[in-house]
C-alpha cells in the first residue's frame, strides 16, 4: 500500500477511536460525577415517588454499561433518543439545527480564512513598520476578548452608532438565499473577528520563518520585488503550517459558534445545547456534545493530514 | 532594569482592579442590591456609570462583581497551576507508564474545546462557586501540564539534575528543589495567560446563565442582565464588557513582557 494512503487510514482509525474514547467520558464520566442525575433533574423537591418514576423511564436502574452500549447502538444508527423535557425526538431536531449553525460557520470561514491570509502576507511583508504594527496591535487587542464581548461592541457599533443591521438573528426554513446572508451578517462579523486574529498571526509568523532561508536571499538579489519574493517564494514553502492554523481555527469556530448564537438568538445547534444544559436535559446535551467533538476532532485530523501532505518531506519519509 | 510603557500601564490598571476587587465595600458608592434611581438612567455626577435594568448603580455593581470574576479566576488558575505544574513534573521525571497515561488523559481531555465539556459537567453538577471552580481549574490544567512537562523534561536531562539523583535525593527534592526553581520564569508568564483565560472562561459560562449565579454576580452576568438595553441605545450591558476587556488586555501586557524578558535573559546566557 502506498504509505500515504496508510497514513490517512490510520489517522482516520485513531480519530474514530479518539471519539469513542469521547464519547465513553461524556456518558460515563457524567455518571461518575456526585450527585444523582434524576434527583438534578427534578430539584431537591422532588418526592421519592416522582424520582422512582424517573429512574425507571431513564433506564437508570439498569447498570452504566448497559444504558452506554445500548445507547452507542442506537446513536451509530442515527437515533440519538428522545429529550427529557418535550419527549421531542433528539436525531430530528439537531438535523434541524445543525444546517443552520454550518451556515453561520461556513460564511464567517469563507470571509475569514482569504482576509487572514492576505493581511499575513502584508504584515510580513511590511515587518517591523507601521502596516505590520497596525494589524498586529489590532489582532492583539482582538485576540483578549471573549465572544460575547466582541459581540455587544459590534452590535452597539452597527445598530446604535451607525444603525444598518438588526440586532437579532431570525432565519427559518423557506428563506431566501440573500435574506439569510443579510440575516446572519452581524454574528458572521463577530466570528470573523474571533478567528482572524490567531490565523493572521500563524501567517505572518509562517512567512516570515522561510523568510531567512537562503532562496529567498536569491530570490532577492535576483531582482524580484518584495511582493514577488512573498508570492513566488516563501508562501509555497509556509503553505502546510498556514492551512493546518487555518484547519485548527475553523475547528475553533465551532466552540465560538454556541456563545454567538446565544447571543444573537440564533436557532441552531448551539443555541440548542445551552437552553439544554440550563434545563438539566442530559441525553440532549450528550448528543450536541458528542457532534461537537465530533466536528472539533474531525478538524483537527484534517489540520494534521493536510499538514503531512502538504510537506514532501514528511509525504516521502526515509 | 527598564521597565517598557505598555508592561507599566498593564501593571498599573491590573493593580487598580485587584485593589477595587478587594475594597470593594469600602470604594463602592452603594449598595450592590439597592435600587437607587430609575431605570436605564446615563451616566450622571451621582451615578458615575449610570444605572443598570432595574435602577441599580453599575458601577458599585462593576466594583462588587470584579471581586468576584477576580476571586473564582484567581483561584480557579492557582488550582490548574498547582495540579498541572505538579503532574507534569511528575511525567516528565518519573517517565514511563506514569508518563505515557498522564499524557494520554490529558490528550483525551484537550480532544474536546473546553466549553462543551463544562457544559456537559454543568448539566449535571450543582451550580455553585466551589464546583465552578473545580471545573474550569481541572479543565484547565492541560494545557499547564503539556506546558510544564515540555519545561521540566527539558531540565530533567542537565547535569545538576543527575548529579542530585546520584547523591541519592529523592523524587520530592528533584521536583521542588532542582525542577521548580529553574522552570519558574516561563511557568510565571504562563499564569498570566491562565488568569486571563480564567477570567475569559467564568466570564461567558455566566454570560451564558451558567456560571455565578443570583444573588452573587460578576461581570459576565451583569452583561446578561443589561444585554437588552443595547437595542434601545442603552450602554449599560458595554460597561462590564469594557471591564472584561481591559483587564483581560492589561494582564496580557504584563505576561507578555515577562515572557519576553525571560526569553532574552536565555538568549543571554546561551549568546
């Protein structure tokens, strides 16, 4: 077998094994936790009848083996069990919700990812003066903020100050293509904002590495202009490092994505899980987890693949 | 020894929360919980930062509710510290099964973002100081361990160190006596960056309604409090945002500067 195809079968096997590993922790670690599940559930005013009741329907009587693997079971078949609070079906409602937050995260990683790169590549290319200083000192400031704060500023910004966006969210099913995108700009903005800061600065320091190799001197003294020099030279040799930052941060969306929908009420998977978990609704908030961590990982294997392929070197071991 | 502007004014503003955090009752021109004017009002010379949603002054609300976004991240980081510092140490010296398990579970715990796992812990958990505290500080010690254990492995391999364990010290001597010492400058700028993370962390979870919870409140929660003015033009829920914001920047500046002091005190010696 040629070893590259080797390399991503074993990737893709440690990832899956990786989730399992995952998934065992967000069931059975739960289960370890102090405190009863049904007693958390019901509040401390339960009586013992009520509580007896929902054990019984929870399976919890049964051990934690059994309830993970007939829960595994069933998960692996698409049927992710019914939520405690509405006895609505779990596997239906994510599906409805999952569409909605891939938008919101495809459309701040289709603005983010060509912005980030390119102001990498100015900042590089003005290292040390005012354009690399700018941009620095504005990712720096950026990078502190937690999402929800970045959020209330751009909302005040562009509702109060200069009112041209709605502060709120509302997408539904049967909307319109540009009615959407006009729907979710502000919290695109936001991400966009969260992200760019960390992918910008892996660019610019990616680029600025190959900078001191010796080709680029060449490359240089044979008369190309800087720009030239960036674009011919050094960003096909940082192109692995760039697009694995890139792949790791879009995995990182993925955890922005639940504060920001909150925000901007946004119905989608996020949103989903954090009414949930206030609620006290496990099997829900097991099954976002684990979807959650799924993509997260799943991510994070592409970063390390592409990054492989990416390098001849470590595509061509010795 | 110069110290640069930008590590004096991050000094001199994460002094002033620590001290506004501690004094709390003393600098607060109100009470936390009393409803001293209308609702939504400006800022005026009696409410220095306006009033909150129900008439409340925010900023002896900001001054109360620093001391406690202060205090669970303090603490909550200390933890993270203690028991990643200690583990990492321990994997990087001990080696073996003890090495290859410790790294393991911490790889399984960073597979996931953070965020979901507290979430899925707080589903179940009680919500009150102490477990929050415990969680984001168990969370958080990965990514101390992976530090400390890069640091300490790195130490564990001079000269100084074998000669201690050819003199017969024990594991608790190499640790504390020989590791720590010499591992202290990168493992200080890296608090900073835990604090700041702390502080990120406890901030959203009760942003999100699941963090501190009433009658406590710190900034997170005042954000949420406030977040519905905004659509009215009322700057209220901004005010503990820009706390947030200011303080998360001003410990940056100084982490920043002591990393980078530590890592040319290294250029230094090696040059």
């Amino acid at each position: 077998m040629h070893p590259l195809i080797k390399l991503v079968v074993q990737r893709i096997a440690l990832g899956l094994l990786l989730l399992l590993a995952v998934s065992v922790v967000i069931f059975l670690g739960v289960e370890m936790l102090p405190g009863d599940t049904a007693q958390a559930i019901l509040g401390q005013s339960a009586t013992p009848e009520a509580l007896a009741n929902l054990r019984e329907s929870l399976g919890l009587n049964q051990s934690a083996a059994t309830r993970y693997f007939t829960w595994l079971g069933h998960a692996v078949q698409g049927d992710l069990g019914k939520a405690l609070t509405n006895q609505q079906d779990i596997s239906h409602a994510i599906g409805q919700r999952l569409g909605n937050t891939l938008f919101l995260a495809l459309c701040a990683g289709v603005i983010a990812v060509p912005l980030a790169i390119a102001l990498g590549l100015i900042a590089a290319r003005y290292n040390g003066r005012w354009p690399d200083k700018l941009i620095s000192g504005v990712t720096l400031a950026t990078i502190s903020l937690p999402e929800f704060v970045a959020a209330y500023f751009v909302i005040f910004l562009l509702t109060q100050v200069i009112p041209i966006l709605q502060p709120v969210s509302m997408v539904f099913p049967g909307m319109g293509f540009f009615a959407k995108l006009h729907a979710v700009a502000l919290p695109v903005i936001v991400l966009v904002m969260v992200v760019l800061a960390h992918m910008m600065r892996m660019t610019r320091a990616a680029i600025l590495n190959v900078m001191q190799s010796a080709y680029i001197e060449t490359a240089e003294l044979k008369g190309l202009s800087p720009m030239q020099v960036i674009w011919r030279h050094a960003l096909p040799n940082a192109v692995a490092p760039i697009i694995s930052v890139v792949v790791i941060n879009l995995a990182y969306l993925v955890v922005g994505v639940v504060v920001v929908e909150v925000v901007f009420s946004y119905n989608a998977l996020g949103q989903y899980l954090v009414d949930h978990v206030a609620k006290r609704d496990l099997p829900v908030v097991q099954a976002v987890g684990i979807i959650f961590a799924a993509v997260y990982i799943g991510l994070n294997i592409l970063a390390d693949l592409i990054g492989t392929i990416a390098n001849p070197r470590l595509r061509h071991p010795k | 020894m110069r110290i640069p502007l930008s590590a004096l004014i991050g000094m001199v503003l994460t002094g002033a929360f620590v001290l506004a955090a501690v004094f709390a009752p003393w600098i607060a021109p109100y009470p936390i919980d009393a409803a001293v004017g209308k609702v939504w009002e400006g800022p005026s010379s009696q409410y220095w930062l306006g009033t909150d949603t129900i008439g409340r002054d925010i900023l002896s609300r900001l001054i109360y509710g620093g001391s406690v976004t202060i205090f669970v991240a303090l603490v909550s980081s200390l933890l993270s510290f203690g028991m990643g510092a200690f583990f990492g140490f321990l994997a990087a010296t001990r080696g073996g099964w003890m090495d290859t398990g410790l790294s393991r579970l911490v790889d399984l715990m960073m597979a996931v973002p953070s965020l979901i796992v507290a979430l899925v812990v707080l589903s179940v958990l009680p919500l009150n100081l102490t477990v929050l505290i415990l969680v984001m500080g168990v969370l958080d010690s990965t990514r101390v361990f992976r530090l400390s254990r890069a640091v300490a492995a790195d130490i564990a391999v001079m000269d100084y160190v074998e000669a201690a364990k050819l003199r017969g010290e024990g594991q608790g001597w190499i640790i504390f006596r020989e590791i720590l010492p010499n591992a202290m400058s990168p493992l200080v700028a890296e608090f900073g960056m835990r604090f700041i993370f702390a502080v990120l962390f406890i901030s959203t979870l009760s942003f999100l309604g699941l963090g501190i919870q009433p009658p406590l409140s710190d900034w997170g929660g005042m954000v949420r409090e406030n977040k519905d003015g905004l659509v009215y033009g009322k700057a209220a829920a901004l005010m503990p945002a820009l706390a947030i914001a200011v303080l998360a920047i001003s410990v940056n500046l100084v982490a920043d500067w002591i990393l980078q002091r530590t890592s040319s005190l290294k250029g230094g010696r090696g040059g």
